[in-house]
C-alpha cells in the first residue's frame, strides 16, 4: 500500500513515519498543499493523506480518480476542504472525528483565560522589567454566562470546564444532545444572553458566516467571541467592525476564514498581504493563534493512529470503515448504512 502524504510538518511525520513502517505500507511526504498542480504526485499510489488546507475539489478528484487513487484519508475531523459529493462513486473519503477534543476545548479556555486577564500583555510588560498593572485590570468567570454554538465532544467538554468556573452554560446546536443535561435555547436567545460565546460547529453552507453583522448586533455590549473551529463561521470584516463599534469586547482565534496560505507558515521576514488579518493582529483586544489548538502530544498520536487505521481498514477485505464520509444519503457522518458496509 502507497500514501501520498500532503502539507506534513516536522511534528507530525515521525509518528506517521512509524507507524507506517511497522504496517508495512510506503509513505511520501510532501511539504506543499494537495491541489490540482500537484495532484499528479499522487500517481502509483492507494490514497493521499490531507488536512484542512488541502484542496480536494471536483478538479483534484477527477485528477486522483484519473491516477488510480482510491482513497482520500482527512487527518482531521473538518471536511469543509472535500467535495465529499462529487467524491462519491470515486473516491472513499475517511477522516479522525475524534483526536483528542480535551486539546481543543483546553486551548479555547486558555485563549479565554489570556484575553480577559490581559495575561499576554503582562509576560511582554515584565520581559522589559515593567512591572505596572496600568491596564490589565479583567474580570471573573465566575458567574458569567457562557453559550456554546455545537455540542459536539469539543463543545461538551468546554462547557464542562466552563462550569469548572462557576459560569452559567447555555447551548445551541441544530440537533440537541438530550442525555447532555446543557441548557439549550435558540440561537438568537443565545446571541442575546451569553457573556463569552465560544464556537465548536463544523462548517458547512448552513454555518458560513453564522457570526456576520446581524448576529453581533444581538450581543451583549462587551461579548468575548472565541473561534477554535473554522474560520468562515465568521465574517471577519463584521467582527472587526464590531471591535471597532466597541460592541465585541474581545476576540480570541484560532482559526481565519482566509488562513489557507498563511498559517502554518513562517510569514514573518515579509510583508502581509492580507490587510484584514493585519488589521484584526493590531487591535489590542484580539488574540490569533495559528490553528493550533489541536496541538498536544496526545492528539499527534491519535491522528496518526486513526488515519492509518482508517486506510487499513479500507483497503481491508470487507472494506469496511467506521470513519467513512459517506454522500449515499447525502448525510454524510450519520449516514448508518456506511458503517456496514463502503460507501460504494
């Protein structure tokens, strides 16, 4: 078996590295992004390995289908990037639900816990032997009311260390998670009520821009927003005029609508073309990191577990993976029939 490893970094190859050895399989790594340019890469082998800035479009589909690829294995849990309908009848699409939702959840809190207590601004301060407090006065946790839009694992587990705090916990999901015990209400309710409003959603057309102009007017005056899903549920351009407005009091992200090449990236002896992103780094009350929050030591070693294992499952004998994105029904990851049996 032949994978074709696209956009690897130095910390995620050495246990993809290994663990393929010991399978048995042939593994080529690649520093750039899968897209239709480099597509043809891929030739001789059984699947490409791809996170979330990979373009697997019609085009790239076609292109792999072409070269006799079978399979398409996400190291990740999004698939916003995988034309998952168009891969249907071509190409089998798996991906890792499930690396480790305590990294991101943790990251979110601690995004939140840096911005409301000005702790970043502090370290810089008492680098250079400042020690005022001058304005880094926060508030508590305690008592405020945090919503949670997607109660998937990440936004369960952040809601629990929410309540760790002592904050209230409202939620809002399109499906709701009965045996959960969160307390859920409409969205608009929640826009209205929440104090910080921490997205864990995926991204599809229904959620794109989901926090744009409208939503932020029906927040509080001094909301704190955290963003570790993917960076199109927000309309940037909204959330900096909401800075602006003073409406939004802070902003913590991990993720940009436009971070495709940009993050993950060593940017820093040029220039910055993206005017937003520069904009959004410059304000005092906004904090970025690089789609990070996946990072532990734990969540590598999952997501290289899982997506080995979901390739040797697919090209098993019964062919059957649990992790398969399935279009059959245009369900895709409720879609029970694909747990049985492939997708096609």
């Amino acid at each position: 078996m032949k994978i074709a490893f696209y956009d690897a970094k130095p910390y995620e190859t050495p246990a993809f590295k290994s663990l393929c050895e010991e399978k048995g399989i042939e593994i080529s790594f690649y520093d750039f992004k899968l897209n239709a340019d480099t597509a043809s890469l891929a030739a001789g082998c059984d699947a490409v390995c791809v996170f979330v800035n990979d373009d697997v479009n019609a085009e790239v589909i076609d292109v792999l289908h072409s070269l006799g690829v079978k399979a398409v294995a996400l190291r990740c849990a999004g698939y916003n990037n995988v034309d998952v309908k168009h891969a249907y009848g071509k190409l089998h699409v798996v991906h890792v639900p499930a690396y480790s939702p305590y990294a991101v959840a943790e990251h979110a809190m601690a995004l939140l816990l840096t911005s409301i207590r000005r702790i970043h601004k502090a370290y810089i301060r008492t680098r250079d032997f400042n020690f005022s407090l001058a304005g880094l006065v926060g508030f508590d946790l305690h008592g405020k009311t945090a919503g949670v839009i997607g109660t998937g694992k990440i936004g369960k587990i952040f809601a629990g260390i929410c309540r760790g705090f002592g904050m209230r916990v409202i939620a809002y999901d399109k499906f709701p998670s009965a045996e959960s015990g969160l307390e859920y209400m409409p969205l608009d309710d929640l826009l209205r009520t929440a104090d910080v409003i921490s997205l864990h959603c995926p991204l599809t057309d229904e959620t794109a821009h989901m926090i744009d102009r409208a939503a932020i007017a029906k927040m509080k005056k001094g909301v704190v927003i955290l963003n570790t899903s993917r960076g199109k549920l927000i309309d940037t351009e909204a959330l900096i005029d909401g800075i602006k407005e003073r409406k939004v009091g802070a902003a913590c992200l991990d993720v940009y609508e436009e971070e495709a090449d940009i993050f993950f990236n060593d940017n820093s002896g040029h220039i910055m073309d993206d005017d937003t992103l520069a904009r959004l780094i410059s304000m005092p009350n906004v904090i970025v990191t690089s789609h990070q929050a996946f990072l532990t030591e734990e969540a590598l070693a999952n997501i290289a577990a899982t997506t080995v294992q979901n390739v040797i499952d697919l090209f098993s004998e019964s062919g059957v993976c649990e992790n398969e994105l399935c279009y059959r029904c245009g369900n895709i990851e409720q879609c029970r029939s694909c747990r049985n049996k492939k997708c096609f």
